[in-house]
C-alpha cells in the first residue's frame, strides 16, 4: 500500500469514528471541501505535511496520533 494511500485510507477511517464527512473534516480543520476531496482522490500526486497537520487539528490529535498505527508502519522504506 503507498503513502498517500495509506493517508487518505487513514482519514476516512478517523471520519467514521467520529461520525463526519469529508465537508465537515474540511470546515473544523480550516480547509476547503476541494481539497480534502484531493486528498482523498488516488490521482494525487502529493499531500502536504501542513494540510495534514491542519487535517488533524481539525480532529482534535497530533501528528504522532495519526500516524502512529500499524499501517504506517508495515510502508517499505521510500529511499533505497
């Protein structure tokens, strides 16, 4: 599974638990609707360390919170 992958799968699952939609992830988190839809959109080609950390804020956890699961963890290592 790659990163942004990974990310985006990683958002819409913490949505669920908190019972939002996209929209209302992008209205607590200051961002617009378009660009968690591009977030979540496999065609993506990049995904900010700062719409993330926003993305987060707007959930209420850190960084460390979000990416410290099991799938991030099980991602090879990008650089060989």
């Amino acid at each position: 599974m790659q990163l942004k992958q990974t990310i985006a799968e990683r958002f819409m699952t913490l949505c669920n638990t908190v019972g939002i939609k996209p929209n209302e992830l992008a209205t607590r988190s200051g961002v617009t609707p378009s660009t968690v839809y591009s977030m979540l959109d496999p065609a993506r080609k990049e995904i900010h360390i700062t719409t993330i950390k926003k993305l987060c804020d707007g959930l209420d956890i850190t960084l460390g919170t979000f990416f410290s699961t099991p799938e991030f963890d099980a991602l090879e290592q990008e650089i060989e």
